[in-house]
C-alpha cells in the first residue's frame, strides 16, 4: 500500500473502515493488484469480516489493513430483553462518546433501529435523548457499521428493515445519513422500501429526501395535530408548523409512491383525548398516512405518564371510527431501557433534566414545552 494514503479524519477524528467509499478505500490500496479492491469490497460488505479476517487477502496486507481501518464502535454495554427478541448496545466511539443501536426480532422480521447524533437538539421532553441536548453528527462509517454490527448479531435472522430512529435526528445530519442510505441500499443489499427516516418536521430535509433516487419510507414524529399542542410538545412546530409540514409529506409522497406513516407518542390527558383523535384523523386522512400509536415509555426526567391501555385501544377505535388507518405498536425493551437515549443517560450517571423546560400545566392536563419518541419497528 501507498506509506502516504491513510484512512484520514472526520471532524478531527479518525476515520473507521465504513467511512472510507470505494475509491478512497481503492487509493488506501494503491500499489495493489487491482481486483484487490473487489476482495476487500466483498470482505467488508458482503461477508461483514474484520479485514484481517479476509481470507482472500494476502496476511501482510491483512496485518495493515486492520490497522489502517479501525472499527467505529467499541461495545461498552449490551442488553437482552423481550426473552432475547430485543437487543440493545451502547457503543463507545473513538473520541469517547457514547450511542445506542436496538435490534428487535419480530416472526417476519428483524429490523434494527440505529442513531444519526450524539444526542439531539430537538429538545424532545419525553425522550431520554432530547434531555441529554446535542453533542455531534455521527458520520457515515459510524451509522453504518449499527447495520453491520445488527447483521452480525442476527446471524440466520436476517436484518431485513432499518429504521433511522435512534438517537438524533437524521435530517439534521442529512448529507452523512443519506450517504449511509446508499451504502445500506447498494453495498449490504437491503430493499429501499425497507428503509425508514424519521423526523419531528425539518421540512427543508423532508423536501430535499423526496428527490433522491431511492423511494425510502418517511416517518414523522407528529403528536399534535394542532399547532398550540404540538408547539409545545415539538418545538420545531414554530418554525415549520402543521400546514406547511403537510404540504412537505404530500410532495414525499407524490415523488416516492411510498406510504407516509405519523407517529403519535400517547401522553395520558394530553394528547390521548376524542378531540385529538378528530383532529390527527382530520389531518392524515388527506395525505394516505398510516398512524402508528405508540404508548408513552417512561423516562425518569419527563413528569407525565403515558396513556393507559384502555385509553390506547380506545383511542385507536376512535382513529378507525373516523376512517384513519391506525396500529398500535408494541413497546419493546422497556425492561433494558431500550427508548432513545435511555441507556447512556444511566451509563453517564443521569439525565441532564436541566435542559428539560418545567411542564407546562393546560386545561387538558399536563404537557410538556419539547417532544420525540422511542423507536418503533
């Protein structure tokens, strides 16, 4: 190999074996054969192999091929849950930050879950990341190798479904996210329609996604459908409020011919009553989204509980009555703190619920001034 090509940074940091695309990994190889390319292509994203495990490499090239291309994620804590069906890590990055990755096994699928940010600026009250605030971008090598790392946990339960729902918000960290969409969709072989980005609204990013060559699915963090409620419980609602953000999913659909889907996290006398239901039927049925109702996890820093059982099926057969498409999701890992952000609050020693605004008491209950949600499969 070149003594002058290396892996390079990111942002000051170094940069792992995924980050690398197939022409800089062909430079890092300069003075090779060039089918060595091809083998160390294969070896990487086909058979998911640590390079010195690439048997069709010669072992020298093997030796420095693990150096040169060090792996993104150091695992500091793993947990079970869901009698095994769940499976979440904290992962250690190369300058010490910390992120999640959920994997969950369904009996058609298994579909992994994976963060975009150290954190996130959205200031999401009832997540355990929204409370944390926002440290970093992840880069491209640092999302994919969540897929990777899934892969190989899964082993002959195929990783079928990714869902960009983890820590952070993956429009705000556009350019790196999507790149990592491709090499999901090209190199691991994985189904576009099978690819899921969620967001609480960046309608400038939700536009821009509805022009790529890959018809991705969107899924938007809605929880109001009313620009007081929802101002309050995602603040992003004040700069892209509810109108302009149906106009934004109306183009991503008409562009992609893929479903739009809202997710509505159930907060007990906030957003769970028969007026909410209206106006969130109101508001999807327009569009053709399907409406994923997801009880409430509890999070330690965020005072509100989520809806009761029965105000979850009551509140869906109210979403049916009113000629909407509704499901209500199963909450899995609660037992292993699997919602965004939970595990790595505990792991530092805490939530910083001093980035959470005190709740905000409404005629309806209580509601808190930010809001995002759990993964959902």
């Amino acid at each position: 190999m070149n003594e002058r090509i290396d892996s390079g940074s990111v942002d000051g940091r170094p940069r792992s074996r995924y980050d690398l695309d197939r022409q800089e990994l062909s430079d890092l190889l300069d003075g090779q054969p060039a089918y060595r390319l091809d083998q160390l292509w294969q070896g990487l994203y086909r058979d998911l192999a640590e390079p010195d495990q690439i048997t069709t490499l010669p072992t020298d090239l093997r030796r420095e091929l693990l150096e040169r291309l060090p792996t993104a994620l150091a695992l500091d804590t793993r947990s079970e849950g869901d009698g095994g069906d769940t499976v979440k890590w904290l992962w250690k990055l190369a300058d010490g930050a910390l992120i999640e990755t959920v994997l969950m096994h369904y009996d058609d699928r298994s579909t992994v879950c994976v963060s975009t940010q150290v954190g996130c600026a959205m200031a999401c009250g009832f997540c355990a990341t929204g409370q944390m605030g926002f440290d970093r971008h992840l880069s491209t090598g640092e999302i994919l190798e969540q897929v990777v790392r899934a892969k190989l946990e899964a082993g002959d339960r195929r990783v079928s479904n990714v869902v960009f729902m983890g820590m952070g918000e993956p429009l705000a960290n556009y350019d790196r996210t999507w790149a990592a969409v491709e090499r999901i969709h090209g190199d691991l072989g994985l189904s576009a329609r099978h690819l899921t980005i969620s967001t609480v609204g960046l309608v400038p990013g939700i536009r821009r996604l509805a022009t790529e060559g890959l018809p991705v699915n969107l899924a938007v963090s809605l929880h109001a459908a009313d620009d007081g409620l929802r101002d309050e419980l995602v603040p992003i609602n004040r700069r892209w409020p509810l109108a302009e953000l149906a106009r934004a999913c109306a183009e991503h659909v008409a562009a992609t011919g893929r479903r739009l889907s809202f997710e509505w996290a159930l907060i007990h006398d906030t957003n769970d009553r028969p007026v909410d239901a209206e106006r969130l039927a109101a508001y999807a049925r327009p569009l053709g989204a399907h409406i994923n109702l997801i009880p409430l996890n509890p999070t330690p820093g965020w005072p509100t509980r989520g809806s009761t059982p029965d105000r979850v099926r009551a509140f869906a057969d109210e979403l049916r009555s009113l000629g909407a498409n509704v499901t209500v999701r199963r909450t899995r890992g609660a037992d292993i703190d699997a919602a965004c952000g939970q595990l790595r609050a505990d792991r530092v020693g805490g939530r910083d619920t001093s980035r959470v605004a005190d709740p905000v008491r409404r005629a309806v209950g209580t509601a808190p001034s930010s809001g995002r949600i759990q993964p959902r499969p």
